[in-house]
C-alpha cells in the first residue's frame, strides 16, 4: 500500500512541502546509516575461543526469546539462511552454548535450547547492550520513543513494498 493511500496518514498530513521532503530523506539516510552499521557488526566474526560474533548472539537472542526450537525456525527468527543458522549451531553447540536434541514428538526434528552457559553469556550480553540503548536513548521521551518506534516500522514496510515490487506482486 501507498503511504499516499496509507488510512493511518491524515489528508493534512503536510507532506508535499520541500521541508517534509528534505525530512524523509534525511531519515532515509540516517536509516540507511544505521542499516549499514549494524550489516558490518554482523560481518564481524570473532576468532577468540569462547567469543561470539553479533550475528552468533543475535542467534542466541532469538532462541531465548522463542525457547526451544528448530534450527528452521530458529533460522527465520534470527533473520539468517537456514545453512547458515546450522553452520552457527555447530559452532554454538561446540562451544556449549546451545544444546541440541531430538523431538520426542518427530524424531527426524533436532530442537535446539539454550544452555546455562548461553543464558549466563545473553544475561551478560543483555546488560551490556541495554546499558548502551539506554544512554544513547536518555534524551528521549516516551513519546519520542513510540514516535521512533512507529516510524521505523513504516520504514520497514517501505522496503517490504519494495521488495514486493521487485518480485512483480
């Protein structure tokens, strides 16, 4: 859907004056930035033993955020290609953050959980990260942040529709 067509924009939304223009594309930009910023942490991959990557734990997040699960669900999750999610859970496993085990329920399905170790890394990992969000956050009101929230999620549909073009829906 068009954000010209969109019911969630007022008809006196003022988007047709230079300034609103200039105002998109700045936050285009800036998202654009910070797109690029997370893509090269996640490119970052960690050669110290018992260190993991930003992708490694963002894997790890979304197993603690689902619970146990399959790696094809965790994969989609953790926004990661499948084969890449069981290269990641080899490593992970081997390294005893995650355990994997067969279904009772299906025995051709390996459900991946957290270990204690893996939790005790996300609990310290967390705290880290949060502490960061918090103080590059400070300055912002509540409203400011569902503000930012709303907006992020319209640009994520921006690319969703973009997408949806390429594929010709």
């Amino acid at each position: 859907m068009s954000s010209l067509t969109d019911p969630r924009v007022p008809e006196s939304a003022d988007r047709d004056t230079d300034e609103h223009r200039t105002a998109v594309l700045t936050l285009a930009l800036a998202f654009k930035s910070a797109m690029g910023a997370v893509r090269r942490l996640r490119g970052l991959e960690s050669h110290r033993p018992g260190e993991l990557s930003y992708a490694q734990c963002g894997v790890l997040f979304a197993l603690d955020h689902s619970g146990e699960c399959s790696a094809s669900e965790l994969a989609a999750l953790a926004d990661v290609a499948p084969a890449t999610a069981t290269q990641m859970l080899d490593h992970l496993a081997a390294g005893g953050f995650v355990e994997r085990v067969r279904s009772e329920r299906d025995r051709r399905i390996v459900l991946v959980s957290l270990t204690p170790r893996g939790s005790e890394l996300l609990a310290a990992r967390r705290s880290r990260y949060e502490a960061l969000w918090a103080r590059e956050l400070a300055d912002f009101s509540v409203d400011d942040l569902a503000t930012a929230t709303a907006v992020l999620q319209r640009a994520g549909a921006v690319f969703v529709d973009i997408a949806a073009e390429r594929d010709g829906a």
